[in-house]
C-alpha cells in the first residue's frame, strides 16, 4: 500500500505560490526549503515581505533586533507602514475598486456585498467619528458584534489611525465580556441591538450596556427601544462624516489588535499583535499554505473575537481577496445555501 492516498500532479505543484517563492530561493526540496526559513531568520522573512508585496511608507533598516534577548524580539525596526493601506485602501484606491472585498450573509438568507470602495469609505467615516469622540494613536476600541461585514470596517477604521481594535466573542456571558473590556481600559464598544442564533433573537446590547464611555449599536434584529446615555445608533454616528481617511504611517511595532486567550485554562491575557508582525505573518499563511489565487474566495467559520475572524480580514484582503463572513448557525436551516455562496 502507498504511503499517499492521493498526491498532486507536478503540473498542479509548480503552479502553486509556495512552490514559485521556493524556485525564487533557489529550493526544489521542502525541508531543505523549510530548513532555510528557520535557520536564516532575516533573510527569510524580508524575502518573504517582499513577495507579499508590503507597501512601507518608510523602508526598514533591520528585519529582526533580539539584542534585548528573543523574547522581546523586535521585528521590522525603522520601518513604517498601515495595515489599513496595505489591505484596504490601496485597493480601493486601484484596479480592484469595483471588486468584491466581502460578502455578508447570515442564517436568514440576508446577504450583502461590500466593494473595496464601499469598505474604505465606511471605515473612513467610522474612523473620522471616532477620532471626533477625542480618541488618540493607541487608544483601545472594542468589538462585541455580530459576524457582519461592519466588523471588517470597524477594524479597518482602527487601524487607519493606531487605535488598536479589542475584538470579543459576541457568545460570552455578560461577566466575560465586562473582563475584557475593563482589562483592556476600551473607550469605545461597537455592538448591535440583538444577536439570532437558530432563529431566535437574542439580546446582546444589554451585556455591554454601562461598561465603556461610548457604546456604537448597529440595529441588527428588530430593536426599537430607545438608547441610553453613551449609546448612540451605528448611522447617527457616523452620518455627518466624511468617507475620507487616510491612514496614518505607523512604526512597525505600534500595536494594531489586542486579541484575548479563551480564559479555558486561566485568567484570559490580552496578546498583542503589531501593524507588521500581524500583516506579514497572516498575509504569508493566507498566500503560502492556502495558495490564495486572485479570483479566489474565502470562508473560515469563525467569530471576529477569535484570532481566525482578523485573520481572515487581512490576510485575504491584503491579497486583493474576497471573504464571506457568516453570521448565525451555518446548518440553519440548511447548509446548502452558505456552500453556493463560497
């Protein structure tokens, strides 16, 4: 009996990325190949930054410092770049304008479709509104939402202007959610009126309510109760603003995302991860190990509190990608729907 029960054609090999990135490093063997990338640390990952395509707003002088020992490693130093650029706006701005960023669908059958445009003008009205709130470069700006296209424009609009996006699963019981958002210090909490699961309504506003300085509600499933004070509707924060947002050029170490571990085997720690650290890494996993192609599109089943939900965001978009994002039970009432959709 063969080891392999099912081995790709040498045709089908040479057309993938990995295999195009390893013929550009001189490699035709993959532990040879593999070997290199972690005995040759620099060199790997400045070749690799370079495939990618990474757009710096200033070059680099170093890849990698360790000279404070490896766990406080430094990666990129005196460089200068935005994930929002690199994944949003310099799409937008070019060929793939026009071009689906996201589809949105949730259990009900509701679906929409967002452009690179679309999706650049809404997180440049969302960051315009947030920075009139007085938000500044490192403020912390929360996400309890559900896993609608608005998540991506939320995170977007962070990283426009160093604010560093918390996101939280929307499933959490009250008392976690309020853990992470004290022990995160978030001014800003963007959710919606109701989550659905299997049909049924769910409130999820109330789980937040009181707990941050400004709470964004997007109307999402039939509320028309009145909000308190701090809370404020998605369009009435952002209607009088403008759709324009450049992003700022940030150090490659400013912090971009501040994701939480599940808190299954202890107190949940906030991980933080950089405008480069977090660009270059998820964007070679999305090129290299999924063989990202450019009419390609992308599903991984997740919540945006999960690292799988920013990783689809960017990696994929970075590479001029589109994603489906899910929102609700994908068995209900049938699966058949979300697999044409991919």
């Amino acid at each position: 009996m063969s080891e392999w029960i099912w081995a790709p054609s040498p045709e089908s090999i040479e057309q993938t990325n990995v295999w195009q990135f390893m013929r550009t490093l001189g490699f035709t063997d993959r532990e040879k190949f593999l070997a290199y990338s972690r005995d040759h640390l620099e060199e790997f990952w400045e070749k690799m930054a370079a495939a990618l395509g990474i757009e710096w707003a200033r070059p680099y002088r170093t890849v990698l410092d360790t000279s404070r020992g490896v766990e406080w490693a430094t990666w990129f130093n005196g460089g200068q770049l935005n994930i929002a650029r690199n994944a949003l706006e310099r799409h937008a701005r070019g060929p793939r304008a026009n071009k689906i960023a996201i589809i949105s669908e949730t259990e009900n059958g509701q679906s929409r479709e967002w452009t690179f445009l679309e999706l650049n003008e809404e997180a440049g009205r969302l960051a315009n509104a947030l920075s009139a709130l007085g938000l500044v470069q490192g403020d912390r700006v929360a996400l309890v939402m559900p896993m609608v296209g608005e998540v991506a424009a939320i995170l977007y609009a962070c990283f426009k202007l160093g604010f560093i996006a918390v996101p939280i699963f929307s499933g959490f019981g009250a008392g976690a959610i309020a853990a992470r958002l004290q022990d995160s210090g978030a001014r800003v909490v963007f959710t919606a009126d109701n989550l659905e699961r299997r049909g049924k309504v769910l409130p999820l506003l109330p789980k937040v309510a009181g707990l941050v300085e400004t709470t964004v509600v997007l109307r999402y499933r039939g509320s028309e109760s009145e909000l308190k004070t701090g809370q404020v509707w998605w369009n009435d924060f952002t209607k009088v603003q403008s759709s324009t947002c450049r992003s700022l050029p940030l150090d490659s170490e400013t912090p971009a995302l501040l994701l939480y571990t599940s808190g299954t085997t202890g107190k949940p720690k906030g991980v933080i991860h950089t405008h480069a650290g977090a660009l270059v890494q998820v964007a070679k996993e999305i090129y290299l190990a999924f063989d990202h192609k450019e009419d390609d599109r992308f599903f991984w089943l997740t919540d945006i509190g999960w690292m799988m939900g920013p990783w689809t965001i960017i990696g994929n978009h970075h590479l001029g990608g589109t994603i489906l994002l899910f929102d609700g039970a994908p068995d209900f009432p049938t699966s058949d729907r979300l697999w044409q959709t991919i």
